[in-house]
C-alpha cells in the first residue's frame, strides 16, 4: 500500500458568486520515499488539493478519501490531524518572505515545531534547530539560529522553512511551490538540498509547482492538473517523451530546452485563460483553448483512461478504462483523442490531425479563447 | 536602540517646546490683568502698575516668554520656570498657588482613572475581539458587532448617567449602599475606597472605549489570521489556541497598541465628561474651571500637560513596538 492514496478528492467553496469547486475528483497516490509533481497553471487547484487534505483550508466542503499510511486524514478527529501535521507531513510553502513569523526568531520557530510534537527540554530543542540550519547549509548556524526572518534573504528563509518541515523527520513532505519566490541560482540551491534531504530522510515529496523544468529534475511520477483535476498522470520519462494530453504538450512546449521543443525555438505559451471555476465550460474543461479540439469535447466530459505503452501502440486501438481508480505507474490521460497519439512525433501529430478532421462537423480554422469567459 | 532613544527624545523636546509657544502666544493674546486680580480689592491704580512691573508684565513678549522658559513670574520670591527643576508651570493668580502645584494635586485622579479604565477596556475588549473574529459571522460576532455599534453611539454622559442612576441612585434608594456618588479618594489614603469610588467612572469609560477595541481587535486579528505565517503556524501542528494567541495576537496588537496609547494620552490630559458626571476632581475638571474663571496660566499648563502626555506616549508607544516587533530596531 502507498504511503498515501488520494481517492476522489473534491474541494469546494461556497462563495459569494456561488459555489466554486477548486478539486473535482482528485485520485493519486504516493509511494515511501517517491516524489510525485504536480504540475498546472495558477488556479488549477494544486494548493488547495494538498492543503485540504492536512485540515488548512478553511471554510472548504470536502469529500473523497486521504489514506495516509491507512487513515483517513479528511475523516479523522481534528486533535490526530494535529498531530500528524509537523510530525509526519511537512509542509514548505511558495512564498518564505511571508511564511515565516516576523516577531519570533527563526530558531525559535523551528525550536517551537520540535516542541509541538516531542517532551524534550528547550535547550536540547535548540540544539536541534541550530544542528538542523546547519544541514540545510545557512553558515555559522549557532549564530543565525537567533536571526529574525527579515535578517535572512529569501533563500535563507526558503531554507529555514525546509529545516522546520524536517525538523520531525516527517515521512512525507509537501513542497508547494518552493522556489517560485526564489531567483534562479537559489532555486538549484533550493531544489538541490531537498533531493539531498529526501534522500537521507526517505521522505515522499509531493513536490507542486507550474514548472514542468523542475519536476524533470526531481520528479519519479507526475500529475498534470487542470481546472480542478487530473488530465494526465504518469512516470516522468513517459509524461515528457510521450504525453498524450494536449495540455501536457502545451505546458512542455512552454518550458525551454524540454523534449518537445528543440533548442533555440521560441516558448509557445498556451493561448487563452484558465477557466472560471465558477462557470466551467461544457465538456473537456481545457476545449476552448485546445488546438485540436473537436465536436466530442464540447459535449462530453473525457474520462481518465489508461494509455497504451510502447509495446502496445502499433496495435489497433480501444479506449479501455483505467482499471482501478489508482493506475500504479500507469499512464492516464483524461482525452478524447485517439489514445495512441502520444508525444511531439510527425507520426503522432498527424493521427492527431486526422483525428481531428473527422471529428469536427464545421472546421475550425483557428482556437477560440472566448469560450473561456 | 540609544540613537533611537536619543532621537525620540529630541522630538519630544521639540514639540512641548512649539506647544509652550503657542498656548504662551494665546495666553499673551487674551491678556487680562493678572495684576489687577492679584491685587486687594480697590488697590489704586499705582499699585496695580507697580505689581505689573513687579512681574515683568510690561516686558516685550519674547522676554516673558523667555522668563516663562527659566525663571516665571517673581512672586513671593518662588524661583519657577519650565526649564527649571522641578520644572514649574507659572503662578495662578486666580488661586494663589503655583500652577504645577494645582496641577499636580489633580493629577492622581485623572491617572488614576484612565489608566485603570484602559486595563479594563483592554480586558473587556482583547478576548471578545479575538473571539469574534476566530467564529468571524457566527452568532457571537454578531452580537459583539450590535453591541459595538452600540457603545459606540452612545455618549460617555449618558452611560455614566446611567450607571449612577441604576447603580447609586436605585441601590440606595432600595436600601443597599452599595456606591458613591462620586468624589476621589486618593489610593495612598484607602486603596480599597480608591477602587469603591473609581468602579462606576472605570466602568463608564471602558464600556465605551471597548467597543471600539472590540472592532479593532477583530478587524487586526482577522487580516493577520489569513497570513501566510498562520498557515505555517498551523502546519507545524500546533494547537490552535497557540495559533490564535501566541502567532495572531502578537501580530494583531500593534494597531491595539497604538489606539490605546492615544486613547490613554487624551484620557490624561482631562477626562472631563466623565470627571464631571462623578464629580471626580481631577485634571479634566480643573481645565473646565479653569477657563470658566479665566485662569490662564493654569490653562496653559493644563495644555502644556495634557501635550506632555501625549507626546509622551507616543514615545512610549514607539518604544512598546521596537519591543513587539523585531524590526523596527533595526532602522
Ligand atoms: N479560501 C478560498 N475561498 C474561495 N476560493 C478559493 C479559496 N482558496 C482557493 N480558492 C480558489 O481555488 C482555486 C484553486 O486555487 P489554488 O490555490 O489551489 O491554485 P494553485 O493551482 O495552487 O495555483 P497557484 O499556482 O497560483 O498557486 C482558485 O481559483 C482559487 O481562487
Ligand atoms: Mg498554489
């Protein structure tokens, strides 16, 4: 069993334009000791998906199921919740100018995390956080464990909050955005001590962020979400080489030096909008602003089904369902077109543009964003 | 934090300095006779002049002025003056007392009454604040939000009129003494009675003042509980009675602070409704006579008092911040 499944994940908000459904039937799972990214525009429900299921979004209506090591996490009393949080899931948020407490010290910060959760004295706590920022390489740690936040820089601080998260030695880690504050050198640095950390703490990481570069570094599976759900999941080499959601595609053709884009091109940024959750468009969420959009998009609603691998795509081809809600190490994608067109191939493109041509009663000559609105 | 100090200090030099000046100018412009006040009744007019002599009164302003700063008016050879020490505030000629003395006696009252007052507007406020804004719209929010609205219309007169019609003038009249009427009795003689007369006035005061720190309170509580450093203070898994109070408190006290610092420097330059309405005789009350009586020398350093204070404080204040928050020492 994974260290954590994710069922049927449904996050909603009841707001005052009425209700918005941020996470619309979100499964995934996390192995011990794997990384899992998660990956999407702003607003597609990544932040709110992982705050949910540890208890920090409030005022949300959730359903679904969170197995974490066989509890339910969205069912459990509030006080166990508690417990686990800072304990055996870490958290590291976006932004460190503003997660860390501007009138406590940063050692004590990290001091009051150990305390929350273990009976030791507060001098031995100290001890820790100063070994911990040592770890997490902020030189001369005895010194800057007494440091306020704003006497850090943004990386320091982004450093100090993955010492905090680790402080317990937590068995899963998520890391929402971790370096998107940061300036490029630092995000290595960043990137490069959570690996390290990971590592030798054997720590799942769900790593989020909207940078498919990232996740290529550090990611064993990845979850493409859009609009609230999941439109495409699989291992690393197979969502870059071979990914078959043609919002995957976009997302990779807008990251540099990726498989799908050759060196020295020009970044494609998707066109369009997300959408409002607030009024989704009809059918395939992300239709309005596909390339290859067809008649079956606007109507219906595609389903996550497996892909074929390798071995099977030159057989013919059957949308078969993905054969548990969970696709261990399997491939998902939630697209109406023909399952094995997968990746930046000729051959590939052109099943997709032949798809597309008979899948469209009047031709659309160019995409339309207004259907966003 | 020397250099802080240093400099606070200055200002706060600085300001009483342009304080003096102005209230001496308006003094000097309303100008009545103080010589002929301070004289036996049908003194001839010689006398009269030889008094105003006497107290430099014929001096061109700047010199008064000057004579206000380091020496003030000879009379019966008190050596006074502001920049002396004790610093001293003039002569009433009115009371024939020195002004600081007749200040100073007053003083205790009105300390008294608004730094208790403020301990329980705090202590009124602090928590239903907080509570209103951890279950923001649930019932109680609603009923703290009504009731501030409220003590905020209604008139320190009024809830002090009230207070003594239900709580002296009922209770008697139903046979339990319970309050005074009014009237101060100072803490060293009786600090039991010291409280007894001060509960109706305290009371009078913070009711009032609450509802506002209740809406402060809540409105600084509910912005700083949806920062990010709660999330984090919630994601290490502490107990959220920690969160709310050792995390968002801390952060939300800073507008508190600096309301009650004001509150609490106007409050002792003279908490005159209230001070009257109990018959309290302190600083408030003392201007009110004052300037019915045309004693403005005590007027001015009534001001001058009620300036200090204020200017006072605000340092004060300062200084309770670069203690709350670590960075503002740095600057
Ligand atoms: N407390 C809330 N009340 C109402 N709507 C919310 C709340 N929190 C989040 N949302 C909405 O939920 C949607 C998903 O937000 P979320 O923060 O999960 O996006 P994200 O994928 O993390 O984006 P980003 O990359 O910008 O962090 C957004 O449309 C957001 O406006
Ligand atoms: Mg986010």
């Amino acid at each position: 069993m994974a260290l954590l499944e994710v069922d049927d994940l449904q996050v909603a908000f009841d707001t005052e334009d009425g209700r918005l459904r941020a996470v619309r039937g979100l499964s995934f799972s996390v192995e011990a000791g794997q990384t899992l990214g998660i990956v999407g525009e702003s607003g597609s429900g990544k932040s709110v998906a992982t705050q949910s299921m540890v208890g920090l979004t409030r005022g949300a209506r959730i359903s679904g199921r969170a197995l974490f090591d066989g509890d339910d996490l969205l069912t459990m009393a509030p006080e166990n919740l508690r417990a686990l949080r800072g304990n055996q899931i870490g958290m590291v948020f976006q932004d460190p100018l503003t997660s860390l407490h501007p009138q406590y010290t940063v050692g004590w910060q990290i001091q009051e995390a150990i305390l929350a959760h273990e009976q030791i004295r507060k001098g031995e706590a100290r001890k820790r956080a100063v070994d911990l920022l040592g770890q997490v390489g902020i030189s001369q740690p005895e010194r800057r464990v007494d440091d306020f936040p704003h006497q850090f820089s943004g990386g320091m601080r982004q450093r100090a909050m993955i010492a905090m998260a680790l402080s317990l030695s937590p068995r899963l880690l998520i890391a929402d955005e971790p370096t998107t504050a940061l300036d490029v050198t630092v995000q290595a640095q960043v990137l490069e001590l959570m690996k390290k950390l990971q590592a030798e703490y054997g720590t799942a990481l769900i790593l989020i962020t909207h940078d498919l570069g990232v996740v290529a570094d550090m990611a064993d599976d990845v979850l493409v979400m859009y609009a609230g759900r999941a439109v495409e999941k699989a291992d690393r080499r197979t969502l870059y080489y071979r990914q078959h959601h043609p919002y995957s595609k976009g997302l990779l053709a807008s990251v540099p030096a990726s498989a799908a884009h050759a060196p020295g091109e020009r970044l494609i940024p998707i066109a369009g909008q997300p959408p409002s959750l607030l009024h989704l468009p009809s059918g395939c969420a992300f239709h309005p602003r596909c390339p290859y959009v067809m008649d079956v998009c606007v109507s219906e609603t595609p389903e996550l089904l497996s892909v074929p691998s390798i071995a099977s795509e030159n057989r013919p081809s059957e949308n078969r369902p993905a054969s548990e809600n969970r696709p261990a190490g399997g491939h998902v994608s939630a697209c109406h077109l023909p399952p094995e067109a997968v990746g930046p191939s000729p051959d590939a493109e052109s099943r997709r543009e032949r798809a597309v041509a008979a899948g469209r009663s009047t031709p659309v000559a160019v995409l339309q964003d207004e259907g966003a609105a | 934090m020397l250099r802080f100090l240093l400099r606070r200090f200055g200002y706060l030099v600085f300001v009483l300095f342009v304080i003096a000046l102005v209230s001496f100018g308006l003094n000097s412009i309303a100008n009545n006779n103080p010589a002929a006040l301070l004289a036996p009744r049908g003194a001839s007019a010689e006398a009269i002049a030889q008094i105003k002599a006497n107290l430099h009164l014929n001096d061109p302003l700047y010199l008064q002025f000057w004579h206000f700063l380091t020496r003030g008016p000879d009379i019966r050879g008190t050596k006074s003056g502001l920049m002396q020490w004790p610093p001293s505030l003039g002569y009433s000629f009115v009371k024939q007392r020195p002004v600081t003395e007749v200040i100073l006696d007053k003083l205790p009252a009105t300390i008294s009454l608004a730094l208790g007052a403020m301990v329980l507007w705090l202590a009124i406020a602090l928590p239903i604040g907080v509570l209103a804004a951890t279950k923001a719209r649930s019932l109680l929010d609603r009923v703290s939000t009504f009731f501030a609205l409220v003590g905020l219309s209604f008139p320190t007169f009024l809830l002090g009129l009230l207070l003594l019609y239900v709580f002296y003038y009922q209770l008697t009249t139903a046979g339990f003494n319970v309050f005074p009427a009014g009237g101060y009795v100072a803490l060293t003689t009786d600090p039991l009675e010291w409280a007894h007369h001060l509960i109706l006035p305290w009371f009078t005061l913070a009711l009032t003042e609450a509802a506002i720190y209740v809406r402060v309170t809540r409105s600084s509580m509910l912005e700083v509980l949806g920062e990010d450093y709660i999330r984090t203070a919630r994601a290490k898994g502490l107990p959220e009675r920690r969160v709310v109070y050792r995390h968002g408190l801390r952060s939300a006290l800073t507008p508190v602070v600096t309301l009650a610092g004001l509150d609490v420097a106007t409050l002792l330059g003279g908490a005159i409704v209230t001070e009257q309405v109990f018959g309290l005789d302190g600083v408030g009350r003392l201007a009110v006579l004052s300037v019915s009586d045309g004693d403005l020398p005590v007027v001015v350093g009534v001001t001058l008092v009620a300036a200090f204070f204020f200017v006072f404080i605000n340092v004060l204040v300062d200084l309770v911040y670069a203690l709350l928050d670590a960075r503002v020492r740095v600057d």
